[in-house]
C-alpha cells in the first residue's frame, strides 16, 4: 500500500525553498492561461493582494490571492526604493523613516493590492516586488516622489584600502 503525504506536512514553511515552491507554483498555475515564464526564480504577476501590515517604509505584509481560494501571507519589499531605516542610529533617519511608514500605512493599510514583477528576496519568506493601488498608483514611485525613500542602490562590500601616497 502507498501513503501519499501531503507536501505542505514535509515542508518547513519558514524555509527559502518554500517561497520558490510557492511562487513556481503559483507561476506555473498562471503561465497556462497567460504569458510564457522568463525566468523560473520570478513571476510577472498580476498577483491580486490585501494589505495586512506595514513593517517601514518598504516593507509590507500582505496576504497574497495565489489560486481559487488560496492565500499565502508573506512580507514584500517594494522593489527600486529604499526607506530611511527605522532602527538607525541617528535621530533625522528614523524620523524620515517613521514619515515613510506613516505614510505607507495611510495609503495601504487593509486595502487590496496588485503585485507584479515579484522575485525571491535575499532574506527567507520575503519577496520583492512593485504594489499598485486599484486606481494604478505605483508605491515606489508614490514615496520617491513624496521625497520618503530614495532608488535602492545595490551595495557591494568593498575591501578597505588605504589612502595611497
């Protein structure tokens, strides 16, 4: 006789490889009825959502509509931006980060949102992505130009050299 265990059981569901299993899943359920998949590690969208809760000026939870009646809640960085960050240690940064979030919450809190262009985040169980407003507002573009965020520029750690003479 073979027993057939439901994958959710086996799977550790805070783990990174289950944010790819969730979205290659949720890509291959949408690539039949629309666009061909680019990359495997991405997925175009439009992924309907419902704002749960703002984290800071670039970071939100939300509940994401994957399939028929099948919701996952995960964090989402908005993608391109960067917010002053709460927890710096320098008092003007976090109160540009505290107007970020504020600013945020007002305009997303408990309300639905469409994802696209969302791809796995360098952290487990959060993906980035761009959030539209139902009327289209873009919300990385929305706190660029409100002055509350800057591009995100990718860092590279770089070696310390010296001064040369």
């Amino acid at each position: 006789m073979v027993t057939i265990t439901p994958m959710a059981n086996r799977l550790n569901f805070h783990s990174k490889h289950c944010t790819y299993l969730v979205m290659a899943m949720a890509l291959s359920l949408m690539v039949g009825s629309s666009a061909k998949a680019e990359n495997p590690r991405s997925m175009k969208g439009p992924v309907t959502a419902r704002a749960e809760r703002v984290i800071d000026g670039d970071t939100i939870i939300v509940k994401a509509r994957i399939w028929l009646r099948q919701d996952i809640t995960v964090h989402v960085r908005l993608s391109g931006i960067d917010a002053p960050e709460l927890s710096s240690p320098h008092e003007n940064i976090r109160s540009r980060g505290l107007r970020a979030r504020a600013e945020l919450k007002n305009l997303v809190e408990g309300r639905k949102l469409t994802m696209r262009n969302i791809r796995p985040g360098k952290y487990a169980g959060r993906v980035i992505a761009q959030l539209y407003l139902a009327d289209g507002t873009n919300l990385s573009t929305h706190l660029l130009n409100q002055g509350l965020a800057e591009p995100y520029k990718k860092y590279k750690r770089r070696r310390y050299r010296p001064p040369q003479p």
